[in-house]
C-alpha cells in the first residue's frame, strides 16, 4: 500500500492513482514488489527538523528516504520537501511536475537499492529517473 499524507503544506496536485501505478511498474523494473510506503509531503521547516532528529544533519534537502524493506519487498518511508521540490526546479529550469515526480521516485530507486552519493552514481541515478519518468 502506498499512503500520501501532507504536513504543514498544502497536498501537492498528484493523481494518486497514476503516481500509485507509475511506482508499482518502476519498482517491478527492478524486480521489486511494493509493500507499506509512505510519502509525507512538507515544507523545508519540517524536513529540516526530519533530517536533525534522525540524521544528524543540518541542511535542507528535497527527500529523504527511510529504507526498512523486506527482500525484494520494498517498504519505506520518504519524506519530500515541496518548498526545495519548487526551488530546484527554478534553479535547474524544470517543470515543477517534473520535478516533483523526479523526487518521488528518486525514494521508491533508493528502495529498488540505488545510491546517489559515491562516484558515477549520481549519473545512474539520473539516468534511472529518466527512464522511469518516461514511464509515467
């Protein structure tokens, strides 16, 4: 089951049915079923605190993704910055939409076991989102 949930923020203009499948059939790409993910939709405030309390970090950021998957069951919880969602998609010149759907499933790839931190896998990872935007 996926869950959407908004706090502090008004809830992102999604289809969540669509958004629903779209990650269902991403997931499956990579051999994975979809079990108990839940996305929190927030403002930067909230993501902030987020990524203090259970991080150790004090920045900003657009997701972050709470891996407890089971096998090839993936299960997490991923929280997502609208405030930083708008922001880089001024900064990088993109559709809010677009954008928006890059991070969403830029938490359901982490869960599939993708990385986006060490060398080149920035890159793969960019290349991972675009194919499964060209999914939707």
């Amino acid at each position: 089951m996926i869950t959407y949930q908004a706090e502090n923020i008004a809830f992102p203009k999604i289809k969540r049915r669509e958004t629903t499948a779209w990650i269902r059939r991403v997931a499956a790409t990579y051999g994975r079923k979809v079990g108990e993910v839940g996305y929190l939709f927030c403002n930067d405030e909230h993501i902030l605190q987020v990524n203090r309390d259970y991080l150790g970090h004090d920045y900003y950021t657009d997701i972050i993704t709470f891996d407890y998957d089971e096998g090839k069951i993936i299960n997490g919880d991923l929280v997502i910055s609208l405030d930083t969602v708008r922001s880089n998609a001024e900064q990088f010149h993109k559709d809010y939409d677009e954008e928006l759907h890059r991070v969403i499933i830029n938490g359901i790839l982490h869960l599939c076991g993708m990385n986006d931190k060490g060398p080149g896998e920035r890159e793969i990872m960019e290349a991972a989102e675009n194919a499964a935007l060209a999914l939707r």
